[in-house]
C-alpha cells in the first residue's frame, strides 16, 4: 500500500464520526431500556469461538461469511462472530441451562467475510432478542412486537413487515426425494422467482405433476392478505402447510391489532436462513427508503448440538444501518466553555465538577458550539450567555 493510502478502510469496514457515532450509541442505550422493559436480560458473546461450536447447525450461508482464523495457542481455527444468534443459543443451551422460557438480548459488533449486498457493511452492529422454550405462536407474535416496538421508537417512517415460513417449502420439498444438487438449484430458482427457469427445472425432474404444479406457484404467492386465501386454496390437501399459513394469519391479524399504522405482507416462498431457521421468517423495512433494517425467524433445537433441544425465535437488528436511515434525537445539552484561569482554582473546579453533574457539557477551552461561558465575577463563578 503506497503511503499515501494508509488511511483507506478494506471495502465494507467503516468508521462512525461524530454524530453518527452519537446516534448509533443513543439507540444502543434506548433499546437496551426497551428489551428490559420486555424482560430480556442483556448477555455479551465472545468475538471470537473454535469454528467447529460457531458453526454448528448453522449451515453453509454462514460459513462464507465467517472470517478463520488460527488460535495459536491450541492449534484450532476458529471464527470471528458473523452472528450472534448461535452463540446466544450456545448460552441458553449449555452455560445457563434454565427451565421453562428464557429471554435474551445481546448488542455487538459482527464481521462479515461477504456483504450482504454491495451497499452493505461488512462489520454492522447487531442487536437482537431471542425468546427459548416457547413452542406457540405467541412466542413469535411476542419477538414480531418487540421487533416492532423497537423500530417504530426509532425511526419516524411507516414501517413495513414481510411474513413468511420456511416449513411451506420443507413439506413440499421433502415429498420431491430430490438428490441434494437438484435441491440446491430447486431452491435457487424459488429463491430467485425465477417463474420461467422454475417451470424447466420441475419438467426436467420428473417431479409429479401435482407437486410441480404447487411449487411453481410458491414464488408468487407474495403480497396482502389475499395470498392467506389463496394459500389455503392451493395447499388444502396439505394440512401441515394449511396450519403454517393459519398461524401467519393469526399473528398478522394480532399485529394489525396492536400497530396499525404497520404495512403488512406475507411471501410463503421466502427462504432466508432456509439452512437455519425452521419455522416462520420476518423482516421490517422502513417504507420510504424500503431498506431491510430488521430480521428473524424460529430456529427450534438448533441447542440440540450443546446437549439441549430448545424451541427458539428472534429477531436481529443493523443498528448502524437504522441509525442511519433514521431521525434519531440526539439528547440536548447545554455546552458551556471554561476558559482557562488561575484564580480560585478549586471553586472553578468545584464548579465544574456541578455543572456536568447537572447535565452540562463543559469545555475547558474556547468551543465553536458553546451558548454559555463559565466566568468569574465577583468573586464567584457564573455562567454567562455567550452574545
């Protein structure tokens, strides 16, 4: 690198100036409050963890977004964190071992091998809420309301929610007996809604033509609440998947309840986290820049590995990234400057120490951005406006 680069970041790795650094540690805190209002106790995960417990049960999507690295003083590779839903479900597992249901929250930066997207940071602040033990609906409807809660106290813009379910896809795959190849490009195709190349690909299977015929028309069964209808319609000798579209009904109508102003959606052929998570998928965009600035999902017995099945859902946050999208008040303060003196030295000091006690920023120097100026008059220390 020529000297004259040294300052460049790698492509993806930013750094946060002031205010926006402000900003993104005054969500940080108001959601913190907010997840323990809710009951969510805060953990802190490693940032690094031997590959082979980072990974697992994770699959391969994650894996190419993980840094490796050596551990020199085992010998083993291990991974800088991409995720922290899976070490959270490490702790509830096997470090906590609780019984009943268990909350937690955590806040941390990850690092991404690949970005998401080429806008994307490779290094996003997460932060999330993962509820375990909770096998029904309410389990999800309550993690959808937190996500909800969280972003609307954030960003002023009309929020937009996608519902889906990675089991309508798994019940209709798993009657296909594809080999695992066939599978991947299946699942490419429906992720992609490629309608055309879809249509090819089944023909070229030799898949049953019932079957054929519903898998091509997972991908457009995307958009309001007529695609609950015509769900039901299509999959109606299906009573596993009729149950999966009954329950994102039941939350959405339960959603719509409690925030109206909410746009809601429903894609049944959304497969994010296909690899990892079992059961419902969700994600908030902000309506006017439709940015995805939220996600989650059900990931029940991803524990099992740790020696402790466990029902689990949550959701994830990119807090720089709704930082940034977002309008967030930063707390008003006051800024006084202290020019510096000699005399009265500790009542200066003193008087000071008070002040940003009292919630004052006080500058000991000249300030551009000071309104007030602490000054010496008759003896005692005032603060004066600045003309």
């Amino acid at each position: 690198m020529r000297k004259e680069d040294r300052w460049l970041l790698p492509d993806g790795i930013e750094e946060l100036l002031p205010p926006q650094a402000a900003e993104v540690e005054s969500a940080r805190r108001k959601l913190l409050d907010k997840f323990e209002a809710w009951g969510y106790e805060l953990v802190v995960t490693p940032m690094v963890e031997f590959l082979d417990s980072l990974l697992t049960g994770t699959g391969s999507d994650l894996d190419l977004k993980t840094f490796k690295v050596t551990d020199q003083v085992s010998g083993r590779t291990m991974g800088i964190r991409a995720d922290i839903t899976p070490q959270v479900a490490r702790m509830d597992a096997h470090s906590l071992r609780r019984d009943g249901e268990s909350r937690l929250c955590y806040v941390g930066t990850v690092l991404h091998a690949n970005a998401d997207n080429m806008l994307a940071s490779r290094a996003p602040v997460s932060m999330g809420a993962e509820l375990f033990g909770d096998t029904a609906a309410g389990g999800d409807l309550e993690i959808v309301s937190l996500m909800l809660d969280s972003v609307a106290s954030l960003s002023d813009q009309r929020l937009h929610v996608e519902l889906g379910d990675v089991g309508i896809y798994r019940s209709l795959v798993a009657g296909a007996m594809l080999d695992p190849s066939d599978e991947q490009v299946l699942f490419d195709k429906i992720q992609g809604k490629a309608l055309p190349d879809l249509a090819v690909l089944l023909a070229d299977l030799n898949i049953d033509q019932t079957l054929a015929e519903k898998l091509v028309i997972l991908p457009t069964l995307c958009g309001g609440e007529s695609i609950i209808e015509q769900g039901k319609a299509i999959y109606k000798d299906d009573p596993e998947i009729l149950s999966r579209i009954d329950n994102l009904s039941l939350i959405a109508s339960q959603l719509r309840d409690r925030f109206p102003k909410v746009q809601l959606n429903y894609d049944l052929s959304e497969l994010r986290g296909y690899n990892y998570h079992t059961g419902i998928v969700f994600a908030t965009y902000l309506g006017e820049s439709g940015v995805r600035v939220a996600k989650g999902g059900r990931y029940d017995d991803v524990g099992s590995v740790f020696g402790r099945a466990r029902s689990a859902t949550g959701f994830d946050i990119d807090l720089k990234l709704l930082a940034r999208e977002s309008s967030i008040a930063l707390p008003g303060r006051t800024i006084v400057e202290a020019l510096a003196a000699y005399e009265q030295k500790n009542e200066r000091w003193h008087k000071i120490v008070d002040l940003r006690e009292s919630g004052y920023t006080v500058i000991e120097g000249n300030s551009s951005a000071a309104t007030k100026r602490l000054e010496l008059q008759d003896g005692t220390w005032q603060l004066v406006d600045i003309q």
